[in-house]
C-alpha cells in the first residue's frame, strides 16, 4: 500500500512539473486583467523631453536583426497593432522599467527608447499618445504592441489586432489636434449619482471614457471631445439607442 502511494504521489508531481510554464514569466500565455481601466489610467501619456536611454543598442529575436533608431525625428507608420497583459505586468521592458499593463506605453521594434507616439486606430479614428519603453512586437507584420490601457482605450483591445497608423510626437510638438470641439452630451438626470451610475455603465459598454459634471440644477455625462463630427455622430447614434434618446453633439462644452 505504501509503493501505491508512493507511486500515485510520483505522478501527480510530473504532471504539474510538466504543466508549470517555463522561462521567466508565470503565464504561458498572454491575457487581460480581471478589471477595466479607471477614466485616470485612460489619460494620454504627457510628452516630456527625456533622452534616449537603455534598450537601444542592436539585438536579434527569432534570428532576425533589429537596429534601433539612435535618435528621435519625424515618424510615420501603419500596420497591426496588438496589446499585452498580465503574463508581462510587473515584469522589466526592454530600457528597464517595470511594465505596467495600466500605463499608456507601448513596444516598439526599432524606435528610440523611450518615445512618445501617437497611434490611431483606422477602422475608429480613436486616438491615444503612449510612451514607448520596450521592444516588440515579433509576430507577422506587427508594428507596435499597446499596453491594456492604450489598447482598451481606442477599441484594439475588443478586436485583439487592428490596424493603425502611429505618429512620433517630439517634445516641442502638440499632439492635440486643432480643433477638438465635438462631445455627445446626456442629460435628464434626477441628481449627480444617478448620472454619474449610467456614465459608468456606458463607458463600459462603449470602450468610450465619459465625464460627469453638473451645471446649475442640471445633471450631465459627457463623451469626447472628438477630431471628427462623424465620429461623435457614430457615438451618438449608440447612446442614443442604448435608452437615450434625447442625447445630442455639442460644439460649446
């Protein structure tokens, strides 16, 4: 009886040795955090003017050389963008930093660590400004690789990949555009709670961060502002057919 048990305990221990995910990581495989991103970690990252720091020098993944760019200049791109989650959380990008899936970063092949980009996802025409700290993506015709935030926030995170354009911001440029007018305006709220209850719950529903305000007795939610009035036109129609009917586009917020 004692062999049997013996023997039964010497399986079961190969099994998990055999299960447990090898390497540096916990996770074998990639997924999304058991909570969305707060309206704070869906803020753009803020452009500074940091120099080129460590991550830059050549290297070589899956036996294909990359030389990263040395300095930063005018940069334009399109392709796929992906995202990454919890396998890489809390471990080191490829300049040193920690990665964090909430933080407006991203992971780039050969631009300089860090840098400040602009992507824009094509199929939406949302936009978010990341900072740039580690190298990747390596798969097929990839171009950048969104933190969880950055990539919820635009709409890669429903779809897993789409395709975007991205556009280096340097630290004297502006990546706000000219005129950034429309919003979708709710209102018709007993008081700030209730408003406040169904912004969440849209925001959710829509990948889209809201704001709550109040002016005077009036109880308000507000999606944008947004580039395009088709994009905010698009939103609207949404909103309006989740219950609200008397949402409108304002250019006055």
């Amino acid at each position: 009886m004692a062999i049997w048990a013996k023997f039964t305990l010497l399986c079961v221990t190969l099994v998990l040795v055999s299960c447990a995910p090898s390497g540096r990581y916990s996770q074998r495989h990639d997924s999304a955090p058991i909570r969305p991103p707060t309206q704070l970690e869906l803020t753009d990252a803020v452009v500074t003017n940091e120099p080129v720091g460590r991550g830059n020098n050549p290297y070589q993944v899956f036996g294909k050389h990359y030389t990263p760019m040395k300095q930063r200049g005018s940069f334009s791109q399109t392709g796929t963008a992906s995202w990454y989650g919890k396998k890489f959380h809390g471990h080191l990008t490829s300049n040193g930093e920690i990665y964090d899936m909430y933080a407006m970063s991203a992971a780039h092949k050969t631009l300089p660590l860090p840098s400040f980009v602009k992507v824009t996802n094509l199929a939406n025409n949302r936009s978010v400004v990341v900072r740039v700290n580690d190298r990747g993506p390596f798969h097929q015709d990839r171009i950048i690789d969104l933190s969880y935030s950055a990539a919820f926030k635009i709409g890669v995170y429903d779809t897993g990949t789409a395709k975007v354009k991205i556009d280096v911001i340097l630290p004297n440029q502006s990546s706000e555009p000219t005129k950034s007018v429309y919003k979708v305006l709710l209102t018709g709220f007993k008081n700030h709670r209730e408003a406040q209850e169904s912004g969440k719950g849209l925001s959710l529903m829509l990948n889209q961060p809201s704001k709550t305000n109040t002016k005077g007795n009036e109880h308000r939610v507000v999606f944008g502002p947004f580039d395009q009035h088709e994009e905010a036109k698009s939103l609207l129609k949404t909103v309006q057919s989740f219950g609200f009917p008397d949402a409108v586009i304002t250019e006055s917020e």
